[in-house]
C-alpha cells in the first residue's frame, strides 16, 4: 500500500512539473511571438488606410480618433486623411458580429463629401468561395442595376445600405446573403460615424471621451494621443 501511495505522489509531482514547464513554455512563446503580431496588425490598418482614402500628407495612425455610436458598446477608431493641413477624407475601422462565422472586421473609406473611396477588409472567417468573396464581389460592377461596386458610391445618397432581399439596392453575393446583409451593417455602422465626425451636432452618435480621443467640435483639427443564403 505504501509502494502504491509513492507510486501515486511521483505521478502527481510528475504531472506538476510537466504543467509548469509546459506553461513557460507557452508564456515564453507569447511573449516573443506578440509584438511582431501586433506589428503586422499595424502595418495591415497603415496599408488599408492609404488603399480606402484619398492621397494625403499627413499620418492619419497617429491622429486617429475613437466614436462610439449610439447603441453601441464598441468604439470605432477614426484616422482623418488631410492634404496641406486639410481633410480630405476619412478611414474608419469597422466591423459586424452578423457573418455567418461571426466578426468581419472593415476598413472603410470617405473622402470629405462622403463618398465612399473604397473598402478592404480586416479580418474574416466566412466560406471559402461564398462569404469570403466580400473585396471581389463589392469591387465588381453589377449585372442587375443594382449597387454593388461600393467605390464612388454617394452615402448621403445612397445610405443606409441593404440588399435586395431586404428592399434594398445591394447585390447580395450569390449564396452568401448572410454575409452581403453582414458587410453592409458594417459600412453602415462606418457611416454612422462618419456623419459624427462630420457634424457632431446633428449626429445621433457619441463621441468616446477615452483616453486617445480629442474634442469633437472641429474634426478637421482633432489629433489624437494615440450554403449561407437567408430568406
């Protein structure tokens, strides 16, 4: 009995040590794998920015501004492109939790008129082929007369934005009207705050007074601290 009680503790103690070891291990290779992460991340939104927003001068990352829309519990960060010291536009990060796989993270882009310059998208898990052929599908000119290429698209005019199915103008990805209906409420949650940042006043959105935001009374000047188819 006392040989099977040693056995017993050896077996725990083992188990012990592996565990902590293991646990190192794993601490250790998130630490060394974290900030180059989080550097690709930067330099993805950097890429973005310039690819969805007109030609600017000024560095739009480090004057970025956060706007938490009404009803929301997540702030969209703002980076506000200008040239010669004026807005031309803006990039603003967004996203939707109603992908058939969950969040699609989006960088939406308007010039100062609010027109929407272009998009790219972040991050998704949607289908292979279906869903995840939100940048190509959107980039493309309809067949039907409906909206679909989203660059040069009017939002004051257009805005906001649904698929056909829902008695809207959007073509919906063949298939993948789950998703089509989730990129939309994400360049609509954009616009919102587009609107915001254009004029605060008459905006239903909030500014987020976080730490890295700046007053909202003149945007122009605001630098910051830092098969799927459904009925």
């Amino acid at each position: 009995m006392a040989k099977l009680s040693s056995t017993l503790r050896n077996m725990l103690l083992s188990l012990t040590g592996i565990c902590i070891i293991v646990s190192g291990i794993l601490a250790l290779v998130n630490k060394v794998t974290k900030a180059p992460i989080e550097e690709a991340q930067v330099k993805a939104k950097v890429e973005a920015i310039s690819a969805v927003t007109p030609k600017f001068d000024n560095n739009p990352f480090a004057e970025k501004i956060r706007v938490l829309p009404e009803g929301e519990t997540d702030s969209l960060t703002v980076y506000p492109a200008k040239m010669k010291g004026q807005l031309v536009g803006f990039a603003i990060e967004s996203y939707t939790q109603r992908g058939f796989s969950g969040l699609i993270s989006v960088m939406m882009g308007f010039d100062a008129s609010g027109k929407l310059v272009d998009f790219s998208v972040l991050q998704h898990a949607e289908s292979p082929g279906l869903g995840s052929l939100i940048p190509e599908w959107f980039h493309e000119k309809s067949e039907t007369g409906g909206i679909r290429d989203m660059r040069g698209l009017d939002m004051k005019v257009s805005a906001p934005l649904s698929v056909s199915k829902d008695g809207g103008k959007v073509d919906a990805i063949t298939a993948a009207t789950i998703s089509s209906r989730a990129f939309l409420d994400a360049v609509n949650r954009a616009w919102s705050v587009f609107k915001y940042v254009q004029d605060p006043e008459g905006s239903k959105v909030s500014g987020n007074k976080s730490s890295d935001s700046v007053s909202s009374a003149t945007v122009s000047t605001a630098e910051s601290a830092n098969s799927e188819t459904k009925s």
